[in-house]
C-alpha cells in the first residue's frame, strides 16, 4: 500500500516558499524547541492544536509536518492525511538537517 504522504527535501521546500506557494507548515517537536527555533511561517502543532487545524485548514492546502529528523513527521503526516488532507508531505532530515543547513531560515 502507497503512503498517504509524501516526502519532501529541504531543497524543494526552500523553492516552494521562494515561489510563495500556498502552503501549511506545522512542527510537531516539543514547545521549548519550538520557541528555540523553527522554520519561518510554521505553526506548532500538538495533541490540543490538531483539532483546530483539521478544522481551519482547506483539505486540498499542501501541508508539510516538520519533526526534530524527520521520523516522527511520518507518521503525523499520515495522520493528517487520514484526515481528509489531499497533499502532505513529511520534511525529510526534519528540522535538525534544515538549521543545519539552512541556518539563515530559523526564526527564533
């Protein structure tokens, strides 16, 4: 069976938001890492927030989930997809590999 997700690489996310696609980025890491640091325009989602992005956000808007390496984003992004969300995509190396080499593209 295909995952309801795809992957996606820094790479092409960088060219995505230079071409101001519409998208939503949500990071899934603990708050305190959060706040230290995510990719600009991202919203932290949690087990209290998810309700209110299911709710809020049109289900054919690309969503790409951000976790601290990229493992955990998986399963979030198969989750969001289970949830009527036609394009997801999970970030690949997560937020760690992106400060890594994009450290010019954290907000703090």
């Amino acid at each position: 069976m295909p995952h309801p997700f795809e992957h996606l690489d820094a790479d092409t996310l960088i060219q995505w938001l230079g071409e101001g696609r519409t998208l939503t980025l949500v990071d899934i890491r603990d708050p305190l890492s959060f706040a230290q640091g995510h990719i600009p325009g991202s919203r932290h989602l949690d087990n209290t927030s998810a309700a209110k992005l299911v709710e809020q956000t049109p289900p054919a808007q690309p969503l790409v989930v951000v976790c601290y390496h990229g493992h955990s984003s998986q399963q979030a992004a198969a989750w969001l997809a289970g949830q009527g969300f036609s394009e997801v995509y999970s970030l690949d190396g997560g937020f760690v590999d992106w400060a890594h080499r994009h450290p010019e593209r954290v907000s703090r």
